[in-house]
C-alpha cells in the first residue's frame, strides 16, 4: 500500500499576522511538492486569515470541542473552526491531555465531533519517558490509540500521529528501531480494531523533534507516513527540508 506522505506543522501558541508571510512561503513550498499533502495547524485567531494565503497547504485546528454548541466559554466547536478554514484538526496532542486533563473518551468525542462537521483529524497518542524506560511503551501507546479511538475510524479521515511526549521540544528523539517498532505495532493494533486493509491505508505519522536534519532517516522507515512538526514548522526556511524530505520519499517509493 502506498501511503501518501502527510507533512503538518502545530504553531501551538506562535503566531500573530506578522506571520502570515511564513503561512503564504509555506503554501508555495507545498505547491512545489504536490506529491506531499502539506498542512498548518494555527492558533484559533490566524485560522481564517491564514486560509486566505494558504498556497496548497490545507490549514489546521488545535483543538476542537466536542459538542456542536453551548455554554462553553473559551471554547470552539469544530463546525466553527471548520466554517473559519480550518479543513483539519489536531486531537489528544500531549500537551493537551496532560494539561487540560482531557482524557481518551474526551479524545474518541473530540475526533468524532469533528468527522460529523466533515473534517479530518490527527489524533495524538504517545508515552512518558517513564513508560519508555520501563519498557512498557507500545503496550502502553497502543492501549492509549484504541481507547481514543472514534467511531467508524477511517483513513479518508482520520490519521495517528505517534508523539513521544519526552520527544516533543527536547531536540531528542526515539532510536529509528524504536520508532518503527512502535509504529509497526500501532499498524497492528489499528489493524485489531478496524481491519488490516483500513489499518494499512490508515497514515501514522511520527511527531517530536523532527527537523531538517532527521526528517530523512524517519521518513524512511517503513510505516512512518509524514510528520507532525512543531518548532521546525515555524518558519518556510525550517519546515521546507522535512517537506522536500518528505517528497524524496515518495519519489523513491514510486
Ligand atoms: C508537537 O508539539 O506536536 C511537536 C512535535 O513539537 P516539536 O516538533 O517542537 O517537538
């Protein structure tokens, strides 16, 4: 099966209108490489402007709510997000679940909310360095990704991206054998619980500290489809190798 190499960047909390030149370089970056499905996923306030000089990037929620309205102050639903531009949202990122308390049945909600409003997701799973060392990591990831995820989970909209929570921010990152061992093992468990032909259309993309220099050698493992990148993801001239990577990539798998 060939999977279609999924490249997005998480601005978290950056990002004002000043950047919305970075959002526009970005867009053209992924109009030179059409084989890569490249997106953004901004901060709430840059959605809709960011949509407007998107290029041939797709643009990105955080978060969503999962419920469709209501008295929930501070917050978005994804109809919203949607209807402002935001075509793709992240779910359960590490620094949601561990801050925000949000749990998987909030992460399962969350996904689903999304899917009915007609948005795809990435939904996030990934362990401590505790687990990590106690050597209890893919049981441990692979009970998170089942117990998050949705309904009727399909890869026409619905992608996982594996983000060792030690990983992210750190400038570290998992041995190559570990990351494909994990992801081979998260393909397995998708395959348990929705079938091996939508577990194996299904992309899982690896995320945590993933950067111009690495990009390669983790795109090159088997079962790693695309990256969810952070700090790398910030500027056009940081994020254009993982995407040029990427599409290196696909050629050689073609
Ligand atoms: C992330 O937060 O999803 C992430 C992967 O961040 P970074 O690339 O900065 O580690």
């Amino acid at each position: 099966m060939s999977r279609r190499k999924l490249v997005v960047g998480n601005w978290k909390m950056n990002g004002m209108r000043a950047h919305l030149d970075e959002v526009e370089a970005i867009g053209r970056v992924a109009a030179a490489h059409p084989a890569v499905e490249v997106g953004l996923c901004l901060p709430a306030t840059l959605i809709m402007a960011g949509s407007e000089r998107r290029g041939a990037a797709f643009i990105g929620a955080q978060n969503c709510h999962m419920d469709i309205s209501g008295a929930y102050t501070g917050s978005l639903s994804a109809e919203m997000l949607l209807e402002a531009g935001a075509s793709w949202v992240i779910t359960g990122h590490s620094e949601r679940r561990e801050a925000r308390g949000e749990t998987n049945a909030d992460i399962a909600a969350k996904s689903a909310a999304a899917h009915r409003v007609g948005m795809k997701v990435i939904l996030c799973v990934g362990e401590t360095l505790e687990v990590r060392d106690a050597g209890q990591a893919e049981e441990v990831v692979a009970a998170q990704l089942l117990a998050s995820l949705p309904e009727g989970a399909s890869a026409d909209w619905l992608a996982i991206a594996y983000e060792p929570i030690w990983a992210i921010g750190t400038g570290r990152i998992p041995t190559m054998e570990a990351v494909a061992e994990m992801h081979a093992a998260l393909r397995a468990a998708l395959a348990s619980r929705i079938g091996a032909a939508e577990a194996d259309a299904m992309r899982i993309l690896y995320g945590g500290s993933m950067n111009g220099d690495n990009a390669t050698d983790l795109l090159a493992i088997a079962d790693v489809d695309g990256g969810l990148i952070g700090g790398a993801s910030l500027s056009a001239t940081k994020f254009a190798p993982i995407i040029e990577a990427a599409d290196q990539r696909m050629a050689a798998a073609a």
